[in-house]
C-alpha cells in the first residue's frame, strides 16, 4: 500500500531544517508545557526504538576545521518513500573516525535521554557497518560501550545495545554482527534493520544461532510493507518485538496470533506521520492497536531526524488521544515489561512509575 502524503505542516520549510534544528538536544520545559508536558517530563519511561546518531551540531563544532566540508544550511529531504534522503546520515558517518568519536555519541545519547526522564533504554548501533568502514571491527563498539558506561555513571541511566543489520546488506556481515554480540559485554539482542521491502529470510540461520547463544531478536516490520515483513519476522526471523508492527491491523489472523503470542510493538506515532505512514496524528492507529488487545509501547524513531524526544512524544499521545495519567502510566508500563532489562530493574521502573501516577 503506497504511503500518504506528508501533510505540509510536517514537511521541511522551503528553506530547509538547519543543523541547529536537527540537533536532538531535549527541548527545554516550555515546549513541554503546551501539552501539559511537565508531568509526562516527570514520568519514568523506557526507551527502545531508538539509534546512537551523532548530534549534528556536535559533529560541524569537531570537524568543520579538520577537513570535513559541512554545509551548515543542510537541507533534509524526503525521498519517494517519505524517507529523508541520506544526505545527513552521510555526513554523521564522515564525523565518526576515531573512538572519542563514538564515545561521545554514547555519552551524549545518555545525557539526552536522562534529561527527559529515560531510566533505562535499549539503543541500536550498526556496529559492524562501522567497523567494516574504518578497518577495525571491534573499536566502534569498544568505544560505544565505553561512552555508555560513563554515561550511566554520570547520569544514572541503564543501557542495553542492540546490534542491528540492514537487509540490504550481506549474510556475512550478519554473521560478523552475531559475532560482536557474543563476544561484547552490554548487548542484549540483535535484529534486522531497513528497507521493508528486502527479504529477512536469508537471514534465517543468523537469529536461530543468536536465540541459541542467549542474545534477544528485535526486527523492524509492519512499518510500510504489511502483513508479509511481519509474518517473516515472527516467524523464521524469532522476533521478540516489532519494530513498528503498525501493518498488523491489515490482517485479522494475525492481529489474534500477535496477540496470543504477547508480541509488543514499538510504535513510534510521529515517525509515522512525518514519513507518510499515518495521515495524521489523529487518525494514527495506535488506539486501535490498543483495543485490539496488543501489546502497545511508545517510541521515538531517529530523535535527530524527526525531532521528536520520547517525552515529547508521550506530550503528543495524551494530546491527540485524550489519554489520562493512568493510561499514559500503562503505556510506560507496557514499555517496562517488553523490555530486556534485568528482573531487578524493571521492578524497581514500575515502583517509579506507580510512585508517579499516584501525585498526577
């Protein structure tokens, strides 16, 4: 099903977002208020649809002198998918060379996410991709890990990496994926990434000998290509949750053995609209998929990009949808229990969470 076009208001202005404006440093409390955001600030989230970028503006302060060319007036467009077009992500790769590079990006990511409430987050990071690139395999990670590591102790936030890999991409270099998981200390799962319309079921060996060796699977599905990317994935690929999974009402069989098997969704409702894959924010199906009895948890996708940090996002779900304090708990809830965190820390998230519904 072709996507609906981005409404205009959701559209770069004629003259472009600005680095400045793509910078995913949280917005400050005012933003928040206008949708009564202060509280949702204060509520305790968890994070897991979300990737370790680089800020923009950090990466034209650090190499604009060192020979990287950078055109501070970049302009983000949407391609014939509603994707924006890599342009910006060229460019982040062209800042991450050297391991303060990738420290930074971790550090800063924790910093972000402990400023708008974020106790513990699950972030992807294209290890092996990195690492093929610069000639090592393993320092991207090293350094990652490394970045989040002080990032908890500076900020008191909980990480676990995922290690994605593109579909576009090869079978070798999801072996080698597989293969830093199980070698690195602090990733909890593995999955499949990008472009919907690239078969998973070569990767079928892959998953099975991560489930086998202890790792979780999360693919991305169910975001623009329906029902399909969403079988394969619960399917041969072992998915443990679904990136998206918003295609899932296109099929009510399977709707009911999503349901049964307890298999969250990560939804992320302004991604969703700002590339064309929900006409508004109104009429996004997020509601539906709660009645329909499936297992609901609320995300940003790419911060940098979109522009929307998860606080903002749970401002824009009470907004559009007339959610209450409990409801908004339950999706923060739902997002605890669908987690990868330890059995200790989810408790004591749900100890918070239940500590913030009661003074709302």
């Amino acid at each position: 099903m072709p996507a609906e076009p981005v409404s205009d208001r959701l559209r770069p202005p004629l003259e472009g977002w600005t680095a400045e404006d793509l910078d995913s440093l949280p917005p400050g409390g005012s933003r928040f208020e206008m949708l009564d955001g202060a509280l949702i600030r204060m509520s305790p989230q968890s994070a897991f649809h979300s990737r370790v970028k680089r800020r923009l503006a950090t990466a034209v302060e650090e190499h604009a002198s060192e020979g990287v060319r950078v055109d501070t007036g970049i302009t983000v467009k949407l391609d014939c998918r509603q994707r924006p077009e890599p342009d910006v992500l060229v460019l982040v790769r062209a800042c991450l060379q050297r391991p303060g590079d990738f420290r930074r990006i971790a550090y800063e990511f924790c910093e972000d996410e402990a400023a708008q409430g974020t106790r513990y987050a699950e972030v992807s990071f294209t290890a092996a991709a990195h690492g093929e690139r610069l000639g090592d395999l393993d320092m991207p990670l090293t350094a990652v890990r490394e970045g989040l590591d002080a990032g908890r102790e500076a900020f008191g936030i909980e990480v676990g990496l995922l290690l994605d890999h593109s579909r576009r991409r090869s079978l070798g270099r999801a072996w080698r994926t597989l293969d830093l998981a199980r070698r690195h200390d602090g990733v909890v799962a593995v999955g499949l990434a990008g472009d919907e319309s690239y078969p998973g079921d070569p990767f079928t060996e892959v998953f099975a000998a991560a489930r086998d060796a202890g790792l979780h699977v999360v693919h991305h599905a169910g975001e623009g290509e329906g029902a399909a990317s969403i079988r394969q994935a619960i399917g041969p690929g072992r998915t443990e949750r679904l990136g998206h999974g918003i295609r899932v009402l296109d099929d009510p069989d399977l709707v009911a053995e999503v349901r049964e098997r307890k298999i969250p969704l990560e939804v992320c409702p302004s991604s969703n609209v700002a590339l064309g894959f929900a006409p508004s924010l109104a009429e996004h199906p997020l509601p539906r998929l709660r009645e329909a009895g499936l297992i609901v948890t609320v995300n940003t996708d790419i911060p940098a990009l979109i522009g929307t940090p998860l606080a903002t996002e749970y401002a824009r779900v009470r907004g559009a949808f007339g959610y209450d304090g409990a409801a908004l708990a339950a999706l923060a809830g739902a997002g605890v229990d669908a987690s990868f965190a330890p059995a200790s820390t989810k408790a004591r998230l749900h100890r918070e969470i239940e500590s913030w519904l009661a003074i709302v």
